[in-house]
C-alpha cells in the first residue's frame, strides 16, 4: 500500500505548490529537488504489468472541472488508477515486481484538466486474466533517457528542465509519454526525508539531416 500513499501525496503536493505558485505569481518551487542517478541513456527491459488507463473527464463533478481545477482533476486520477492496480493484485494475491510507476500522457500547463488522462502500472512476474478495469499489458523493452532524484516532488521542476535540456543537447527526441517510478516516500512536508522517484522518459536519436 505504501505506493498507493505515494502517489496520492506526489500529486497532490504537486498541485497545492502549482496553485501556490500561481497565487504568488510565480511557478518556481522554494527548493529543488536532488539529483542522485545522473541522466542516462538506458534500455529499460520488457516487462508484464497490471495498468489502469483512467481519463479526468471520467470522474468530473456535476457541472465538470473548473479551468484550474488540476488539483482536483490528477487527485481523482491517482485515487482511481492507483486503487484499481492495487485492488487488482490484491484480489488476485499478486506480489508486485516492482514500483508502481504512472505514464502521464499530457502537459497539464497546456492542458485543460478535464483532458487529462494517466495511467497506472504495477509491474506484475506473470501473465493474469483481465478485468474490466484493469488490463494486463506486455510492455516492450524501451530506450529512455533517466534520471532519479530525492525530494519532495513539488521542488522537482529543476530535474525535469535538466532532462529536457540534456535531450536536446545530445539530439535526443521523444518517441512517447514520460513516466515517473515511485521508489520509495518521505514526508508530505517540503524538504522531509526522503522522496526516491525515477523520471523515465523514451527516446530515440535524432536523424541527421
């Protein structure tokens, strides 16, 4: 259960520092986050895991999402997704492979919140029946480039604009959504020990022209 904790105390922390950001018009983080595994081009290997797909859209209020209402939107993403993963290797007394880890498929600074979609992974040893909500996946090797940083999430933009920074200097481009693996967690408090989160995004080199 720890991971599902995490993920609900990633998000929202995330959220609570963009909406303080917002109100002290500024979007920078107080701190930053530390850089423990440099960048690194890596083959992840194939995996099985157990993946949730869930859309905001699909667990709006009456009336929908607000235009800023992230906070709420990637809550009730993470409490769903995580729940139907976790539930699902518990009903079926899976022993999880490994950690959990989300796939983010959109920007939420240019994104509306209703449009947000995420999934949610927990790597599982073997192939098991699905479930309506749940799909069990055979995920193919991937290059990525990676990074792994401790502390708090909301303080973490200065490790995203180094991955970002590092793809583009070494002719790096995306070839697919980022993922966040969420190794281990601290306190909810900015600057408690000890957050552990892996950024795994797929690459592929540029084509020389």
């Amino acid at each position: 259960m720890k991971y599902l904790s995490l993920a609900v105390l990633i998000l929202t922390a995330c959220l609570a520092n963009l909406s303080r950001a917002e109100e002290n018009g500024s979007a920078q983080p107080a701190a930053t986050a530390k850089i423990v595994k440099e960048i690194a081009f890596e083959t992840k290997p194939a995996m099985i895991a157990a993946t949730a797909y869930v859309k905001a859209a699909d667990f709006a209020p009456e009336g929908g999402w607000g235009e800023k209402d992230y906070e709420g939107a990637i809550d009730a993403m993470v409490m769903n997704g995580s729940t139907r993963v976790i539930n699902y290797t518990a009903e079926k007394s899976i022993q999880p492979a490994g950690a959990m880890f989300a796939v983010w498929y959109q920007d939420p600074t240019t994104t509306k919140p209703t449009d947000l979609t995420s999934k949610w992974c927990v790597p599982i040893a073997d192939d098991n029946e699905p479930t309506p909500e749940v799909t069990v996946e055979k995920l193919p090797a991937m290059d990525a480039l990676t990074v792994t940083y401790e502390g708090h999430p909301n303080s973490a933009m200065n490790v995203w604009t180094e991955l970002t920074k590092y793809a583009e200097a070494n002719e790096y481009e995306w070839t697919g959504a980022p993922m966040e693996v969420y190794h281990s967690v601290g306190g909810k408090e900015p600057g408690a020990d000890r957050w552990k989160v892996e950024i795994v995004w797929p690459v592929k080199k540029k084509k020389k022209s």
